[in-house]
C-alpha cells in the first residue's frame, strides 16, 4: 500500500512537473481541449434553456373545439357529456358565444370592430385540456371531436410546443454527434502531446529501463499527464461556458421582460458538470494511454 | 553468482560478438574483463542484464536463467544490478542528488529512507557537497563517480561496471578502481571490463581476457 501511494504520488509529481517545464504548449493544449469541450456542452446548456424556457409559454396539451353557429343548447349539453366520459380529456370549460363576444369587446383596439355587426358572429366553444402531451392521445381526441355532430373546427393549440420539441431533439442529436467528433480530437491532441513527450524524453526512460524500471511505472506519469490535461481541459470548458452565460444573461433577461416572462439562464447542474469534468479526465487518459502503448515500444536500448 | 556456458552472440548483420564463452564468476567474487576494443566485453555485460540474449548457451545469474525470462520478470532482476554504463547515462536535467535517487523512485523506497541512502552513496564516492548540482557542470572524473554513486545507491550484490576509467586520467581511474574494490571487499559481486590491466597496480586479481569473442584466459 504503502508502495503504491509511493509509486503514484512520484508519477503525479512528476506529471505536473513536466507540464509545469512546457507551460506554453501546456497552456495551449488545455486551450484546445476547453474549446472543444465547451461547445457541446454550450449546446447542450442552451438546449436546456430553451426547454425550459418552452415550458414556461407553453399552455399545456391544449384544444380549442370550435361549435357551428346554429347549435342548439341540446347539441352543446351533448358535447358537453362526450367531454365528460371520454378518457383523455382531463378538464375543459365551456365558452358560451356571448361571453365570448364580451371578452372581444374588452379587448383594446378590437371593441369598435363590433359595433357595425348586426348579432354575434362568434361561435361556442370548449377549450379542452388532454390528459397527456402525447401526439397519439393528442391527435385521437382531435380526430375523435371532429366527428361530433355540430363540431365546426378542432384546433390544436399546443402544436407549436410539438414542433420546438421536434427541433430540440434535433439540436440534441447534433450536440451529442459534435461530442463525438471533438472527444476524437481532444484524443489525438493528448496524444500528440504525450508522444512529443516520450520523444524527448528517450533517454530518461531508457536510463529508467536499463535500473529496473516496469512499464508500468514509465507509463504511469504520463497517464497522470494525460489525465490531468482532460481535466483542466474540462474545467476551462466550464468556465468557457459560466462567461458566456454571464456575458448573455442580461440581455436574456431584459428580452424576457418584454414578454413579461422571469426568465434566468441556467448553468450546468452539480452533476452535469461532474460528468462533464470525469469525462474529459477519462478522455486525457485514453489518449495517454493509446499514446504510450504505441511509442514506449519503440524505445530501445542503444 | 553468474555463469556463462558455452554462449554465444551473433548480431543479425552477422558479426559473432561472442564464441562459445563459459566462465563462472562466484558471489563475492570480484573479475576483470580484459580485451581489446570490440572483443566483445560490453556484449559479454549486457547479457548478464539482459539488455541483450544470446545466440546460443545460457547465462545464469543467481540461479535464473536470464534468456528465458519474459518481459515482466527482466525489471526485477535488473535491480540485482548496480550497472555503470560505458556511456553513463546521466541524466542532464536533473541534479546530482535526483540522478541518484531514480534508482530508489524506481524500486519504491520510502522517501525519508531514500533521502538518507542518495547522501550515504554520493559521500561515499565524495559528492556529497555537489548534490544540487547539474551533471553537467562535474569534471569527467565526478560524473563518472556520480554513475557509480548512481548503480550502489539500491545496494546490490552485484555491481557491473563497462569500461569505468576509460577516458580518465591515472590518478582519477585510480581512486574510481579503489571504489569498486571497497565494494568487493564487502561482498559485493564485481564485474569490471577494460582495457586496461595496468590499472590493477599489481594486485591480484582474476582476469579473463577476450580475444575477437573467444575467451582465451
């Protein structure tokens, strides 16, 4: 045990030594890495922005159902009843024509729009809350309550929430297909580094050889090295991402009062961010280790 | 104890370094190899650590055969060794004191136990005031101790020294042979080639003189 921290506290030390020897190029790589990292999880920040953001405006799985002109007060209490039994529905509320011409009438610029109209031009109408979000259950009450006898027009008020989710899934996927493009690149650039590494330092690690040293423990500091890159790489990332939510949250902010919304930006969570920092570790030591594996072979003994 | 039988050493351009070699050298034992320059001796050195095989025959060191051990087992009988290169192999980004306590970084000393070990090895070559020191600035003759404070610092039962006192002057080789034989006289394996006999200053010692690969006394 006692060995082992021995062992590891050595290749750590040494690990920071060395990119402590190299603080330029060092200070580029993690550049790099930060850059690389910051700009899926950039997006994936603002998808969840803009998810959350959806869900403030939108009004729930909302249906208007438009009645014809002429129906009668038993037609209406038949609806009424259909509304009542059927499954997906979760609530709605009547909207009698005359009511809904007095709202019309207090809306402001609308009021004399009615003064010259002889009667009420507006229909009945339910305004309609399914039970779920869901497309199907969505499109088989509207299918269903079109069918209803005296039923002018189904309108389906959250088909714009469906069709931001469809973009976002969208924007997700190209998030996580950007993540894998530049994880291959945060690879190579550790790689790269590590194997500039080893070459200059032939002679250390044949001398280190030669007095008995296991691969293991010549592959040990530079597996910290890599590691240690992906992690700073990662926590520049993080901050790449905390400036540009800083730089933006205040114009966010007053744009969302024009729309009488409060509205802030969110960070990434405790945990995303975890993720994101033992992932970008994870991906230094890969490429640390790919490196290693392909170079110390080559050193040999002169 | 390191014993040849019958080992030979052909290089796959064709050169035979070794011919059919067999000697024995016992624990405690100190020897000097004696030949010209390419008559094999640092071939002869570097199968005992295994930086090489033979063609043919076995090299025996301490009851193992060294051609037969794989790769993971090579580290471990290496540090059987305290091995002083003809080259050195200093390394020249480090100081005097870290070039020494590699050796323990790589065996995993205990770092309080190895810091006393680094001082105990540099005072006995006589460079212990130099420790902080860059290789670079040392004469030839204190890199060439500080090699040889570098190969006793893990206190190995055998030392193996290619061509120590080459490129030194007399009074330098001297004092660098009077090291090794202190070491033999504590019961330390010594190995030493060079070619020079004169160094021995009379006293008797073995010697086995190669001759184009042969051993021929």
């Amino acid at each position: 045990m006692n060995i082992w921290f021995s062992y590891h506290w050595h290749a750590l030390a040494l690990a920071f030594k060395r990119l402590a020897l190299i603080p330029f190029s060092t200070l580029l790589t993690l550049g790099v890495i930060g850059i690389a990292f910051s700009l899926p999880a950039g997006i994936y920040v603002f998808l969840e922005n803009v998810e959350t953001l959806s869900g403030q405006f939108s009004s729930g799985p909302q249906l208007s159902l438009f009645l014809k002109l002429n129906a009668t007060q038993s037609e209406v209490g038949k609806i009424e009843s259909f509304l009542k039994e059927n499954p997906h529905v979760a609530s709605f509320r009547f909207i009698p024509k005359a009511s809904a011409l007095e709202q019309f009438k207090e809306s402001p610029g609308l009021a004399g729009v009615m003064d010259g109209l002889e009667g009420n031009p507006l229909p009945d109408a339910f305004v309609v809350t399914a039970r779920d979000v869901s497309t199907e259950t969505l499109k088989t009450l509207s299918r269903a309550l079109s069918e209803l006898r005296q039923v002018e027009h189904v309108q389906l008020d959250s088909a714009w929430t469906q069709r931001l989710d469809a973009l976002l899934k969208l924007g997700r996927l190209a998030a996580w297909m950007l993540s894998v493009l530049l994880s291959l690149l945060v690879i190579a650039v550790v790689f790269n580094t590590i194997r500039l590494q080893i070459l200059t330092m032939g002679d250390e690690i044949e001398v280190a050889k030669l007095i008995g040293a296991t691969n293991g423990f010549i592959r040990r500091p530079f597996l910290y090295f890599g590691t240690i890159q992906g992690l700073v790489g990662g926590i520049v990332a993080w901050l790449i991402i905390s400036l540009g939510i800083h730089l933006t949250d205040e114009p966010v902010k007053h744009l969302m009062q024009l729309y009488e919304t409060d509205f802030r930006l969110y960070h990434l969570s405790m945990g995303d961010s975890l993720v994101m920092f033992l992932f970008s570790a994870g991906l230094g030591w890969l490429g640390a280790w790919l490196s290693v594996v392909s170079h110390l072979l080559k050193i040999e003994f002169r | 104890m390191i014993s040849f039988s019958e080992v030979s050493k052909r290089y796959p351009n064709g050169f035979e370094a070794l011919r059919n070699v067999s000697f024995t050298v016992e624990t405690g034992e100190m020897a000097l190899i004696n030949g010209h320059s390419g008559a094999g001796k640092t071939t002869l050195l570097r199968l005992i650590a295994a930086i090489e095989r033979s063609t043919t025959g076995s090299v025996i060191v301490n009851g193992q055969d060294v051609g037969r051990l794989n790769g993971a087992a090579i580290p471990f009988l290496r540090r059987n060794f305290g091995l002083v290169f003809q080259d050195q192999k200093l390394l020249f980004d480090r100081s005097v004191f870290e070039n020494v306590l590699l050796p323990l970084q790589i065996s995993g000393f205990e770092s309080k136990a190895a810091v006393r070990r680094v001082r105990a090895a540099l005072d006995k070559v006589g460079l212990l005031s130099k420790e902080k020191a860059r290789p670079i600035t040392l004469s030839g003759g204190e890199q060439q101790r500080l090699c040889i404070a570098r190969a006793i610092v893990s206190r190995p039962s055998i030392l193996i020294a290619d061509e120590p006192t080459s490129n030194l002057d007399m009074e330098y080789a001297k004092d660098i042979m009077a090291i090794f034989k202190s070491f033999h006289q504590v019961g330390v394996t010594v190995l030493i080639s060079t070619h020079d006999v004169e160094l021995l200053g009379g006293t008797p010692q073995r010697i086995l003189t190669l001759s184009h690969g042969e051993l021929t006394g």
